[in-house]
C-alpha cells in the first residue's frame, strides 16, 4: 500500500458454528486478561487488535430483531 493511502473500508459479517465461536470467544478473553495482542482471521482478511483497544457491549432493538454485539475499537498502527 503506498503511503497515505488508507485501507478500502469493509462492513463484514460472518457466521460460525457454535463450538468455534466459543473457542474464538475463550482465546480473546485469555489475551485481554494477559494485556496481550489478540490475531485473528475473519473472511480471509489478517486482524491485529492491539491490548489497548476499547472494548465496549452495544444493544440494539428493533421492530422485528434484536442485536448484541461485543465491541473492540482502536487505532491502526501507522507503516
């Protein structure tokens, strides 16, 4: 990627099994205990979330659904 340049935006989301999504679940919450790096990969694309993301909950309700979704925002590190 040329300097300056950012990333394309992307908006995905995946589903999966239950037993994986726990495993995924399990290893975060071992990482964010230990203020360690959590990788991971999600629709082919490499994630890194640094131990100084913000976590956060958010709810959201509708007419027809509801939504919980488990939150970790943070900055990019610059290359």
């Amino acid at each position: 990627m040329a300097a300056g340049n950012k990333p394309p935006t992307r908006d995905i989301e995946k589903d999966y099994p239950k037993d994986k999504f726990v495993a995924k679940l399990r290893r975060l919450a071992d990482h964010i205990e230990q203020g360690k790096r959590f990788r991971i990969q999600v629709a082919g694309e490499r994630i890194s979330i640094p131990p100084t993301a913000v976590i956060n909950i958010e709810h959201e309700r509708g007419a027809s659904q509801e939504e919980l979704e488990f939150q970790l925002k943070w900055t990019p590190d610059k290359r």
